[in-house]
C-alpha cells in the first residue's frame, strides 16, 4: 500500500479493509506463530532501543516519558499533527531523560528515519490499524495503544504485516506486566474458588456532556486533513477532536474502547477464552443529552458457551459495583476475587484472602523494550490486543444493530450486517 494513499479516504478503506479480507484466512491459520516468528527477526537493537512516540497529547506524552525514564531506551522524536503539544511533550521527556528529541508533524517522515528502532502509537482510535502496518512495513517495531484497532477486520492486516516483516509489536494493556494482576489470574485459574463460569467487568464515573460546537477552520499549527487520515471528511469542530474525537464512531467507540478493551482484556484472560458465541448489548445513550454518540450506559451480554462475561459502563452515575470505578469480578462456587489497579481482594470465602497493588504502567514499557531487544513476545502481544479489542468491537455492533449478534470461531460476526461494520464499510454504518 502507498502510503500516500492514507490521505485518501475511501481507497484507503478499501485496499487496506480489503487486504485484511483477502488474507483473514492465512493469517489466521498462522497467528500462533507470530511470537516465533518475531523470534527468527535479525538485527535487535544492542543497547538503547531509539523510540519515535506519534501522538503526544495525554496518553502520548505520559508514555514518552515514562519509555524516556527507562535506561535502555531513547525518546528520539516526537510527532503529531498539532505543533501546539510540541512543548509540553517535550518537556516531558527532558524532564525524564534530559534529552530533547526532535519534532515531526508528518508520521511517514518517521517512518523513513534509520535512527528510529520503534514506534509508540498514542494517535485517536482510527489511525492505529494503519500505523501499526505501515510501521511494521517500514521495519519499524511497534507498541500502539489500546485498543489495538478500531474495526475488527483491521486486525487480521496487522498480523499479516507483523508476521511478514517479522516485527515485535505490543498492545497498551499494562494489566498483563502487573504482579498483583498476574497472581490474581493465577488464583482464578487455581481452583481455589471452585468452578469459575461468570466474571464481570465495568466501568462507572460521571462525565460531562460535551459542549456545543459549530463547524470553524482548524486551530493555527493544526493539520486536521492528516488528523482525519481514513476516516470521512468533515468540518473541524473542537467537541470531536482532542480527547473528544472517542465519543463518536468514525473515530473510537466509547467506553468499550477507552476501558472495555482493558477490563475485558483481564476478564477473559481469567476465564482463559478466547471468543464469544453470541453478544447481546442493552441501553444506550439515554441521559446525557449532548451530540456524542456511543453510549453513556450499556450492558452486554458475551455469552462463550459454558462461560460468560459481562459488561457494565455508565458515565452518568458515580456509584459502582463493589465501590470500585473499574474493576472486574470473578465468580467462583466457593468465593468471589475482585481485581483492579488497586489490588484484588477475596470474597464469600472462608480464608479471605487480598493482595496490594503493584506497579504496572512502567514495567509494561520495560517489557516491550525487552522484547525488542529479545526478539521475544511481549506481555500483551498483537493477537491478545486484537481480540480485547474485538470484544468491545462485537458489544458496539451488537448495540448499533439493536440486537443479538452470533460470532465464529475466528470471532468474527456473522450476519452481513454485523459484518459489515466489522470491516468498517461506511455505507452500513449507522
């Protein structure tokens, strides 16, 4: 694919949606083998592993530096389309490293640069399927964050890309890197608590609504037609673009997006599953009364045979399950483990039993680092970011559709209608 051709709306869609069509099949069949693959990749950064972080508003600039305060890593550049982040990210990094990188406003420029080993992607929802191929393309290593892709059918072209170029690439999952996660897990799957067949995971705080906006030119230093990438050409309007743009389906998918793919991410890893059966989402976008789109409260159903996941949000209200804002629980005949990044506590048992927190953001970078240089997998690798991500794909379409949605295997949706917003066609979108 041209990368030029990333500007281009509805070719880009096509070649890159439809490649991933194309190759589903094959990749599929080899995606266990991407970590030995990733093994096989020659020339493994020996000391400090050069960083390029695209995207440096919020997310972006806490992961520069955070990458910045590792010793084997080096924060050389920093890129975004609005030259109005530059400052504050920079003093980010200066502050962690001492070191000021350099600026870019164009990603392709990155990607071209032989002093970059890897790239951070921090960019909105739409842009990380693409990035992360072209990336891969260029042989560029990759950590993108969650989650993984904004269409479940973008996935199988990143593993394609990862696989043939023989790229590391990890997923901003850092529950997968925290101890306390970790030795949750393992008391889940221990047996301690008996059968375990239903977990839950959610997540409750108010927000604001979004202020009115009318359409205007974009803000000075702001290249918005390069913000838009693939995704349909609009007017500038500020309540969708910065953190605002996850509020609306051409550009994220809400809170299943911003903490779905994280919770369910560590439900389904307890459960050891790895694709529903069916999925059945429930509310809506019933009280907060603004023009963002996805829901301020759902409730889904994944329904995986002998074992089921569900899933709460509701940005409305400040009263959550068990006094936790985001947690998952696991529900066992003998008790009930409930799990957040504050620790995980035991219930309804007759040896109660807790674990404090641990720190997971920064370990979860190392790791990524040393699997660079390892040529290893790393804790949240591509085929676990993309289906985390997928679920939260499957709950949205199953809430676009207004009804029950069946899955495969594969975990792809298996109606054309539900199919087709898997692939992300805009004409079937609603």
């Amino acid at each position: 694919m041209n990368v030029d051709d990333l500007q281009k709306p509805d070719l880009n869609r096509r070649q890159f949606l439809g490649r991933s069509a194309q190759n589903a099949a094959g990749v599929a069949a080899g995606m266990v083998g991407l970590a030995g693959a990733a093994a096989l990749a020659k020339g493994a950064p020996s000391e400090r592993v050069r960083l390029a972080v695209i995207g440096v508003r919020n997310q972006g600039k806490a992961l520069a530096s955070g990458f910045a305060s590792l010793p084997d890593a080096s924060v050389v550049t920093l890129c975004d389309v609005d030259e109005n982040l530059f400052p504050a990210a920079l003093q980010a990094v200066q502050n962690a490293h001492g070191a000021s990188p350099k600026t870019e406003r164009d990603f392709r420029r990155v990607l071209d640069d032989p002093k970059v080993d890897a790239v951070v992607i921090a960019t909105p929802d739409h842009w990380h399927a693409s990035m992360t191929a072209l990336a891969c393309e260029a042989g560029k290593d990759v950590y993108v964050e969650t989650p993984a892709c904004h269409f479940g059918g973008e996935a199988a072209r990143m593993i394609e890309a990862a696989q043939l170029n023989q790229r590391i690439v990890a997923v901003g999952l850092p529950q997968r890197s925290g101890q306390h996660f970790q030795s949750a897990i393992r008391f889940v799957q221990s047996g301690q608590l008996g059968q375990v067949t239903l977990a839950k995971a959610w997540f409750v705080q108010r927000r604001q609504p979004l202020a009115p906006a009318l359409p205007v030119e974009p803000p000075a230093g702001v290249d918005f037609e390069s913000w838009l990438g693939s995704a349909p050409q609009r007017p500038f309007l500020a309540n969708r673009f910065h953190y605002h743009w996850r509020w609306f389906w051409d550009h994220g998918s809400g809170e299943l997006g911003a903490w779905g793919s994280q919770l369910l991410d560590v439900a389904r890893w307890g459960l050891d599953v790895a694709w529903p059966q069916r999925v059945a989402s429930t509310n809506g976008r019933r009280v907060i009364a603004d023009e963002a789109e996805t829901p301020d409260a759902l409730h889904v159903q994944f329904d995986c045979g002998d074992k089921t996941v569900i899933w709460e949000h509701r940005t409305w209200s400040n009263h959550a399950p068990e006094g936790r804002t985001a947690a998952v629980a696991f529900f066992g005949e003998r008790g009930t483990l409930v799990v957040d990044r504050g620790g995980w506590k035991i219930y309804d048992s007759k040896e109660p039993q807790t674990s404090d927190s641990s720190e997971f953001a920064l370990p979860h970078l190392a790791d990524f680092i040393a699997a660079v240089k390892e040529r290893r997998a790393p804790a949240a690798d591509l085929e676990i970011g993309a289906a985390s991500a997928g679920w939260g794909q499957l709950a949205a379409i199953s809430h676009r559709l207004g009804r029950e949605v069946l899955v495969d295997v594969a975990g792809q949706p298996i109606s054309d209608d539900a199919l087709a917003l898997w692939s992300g066609r805009p004409a079937l979108q609603t």
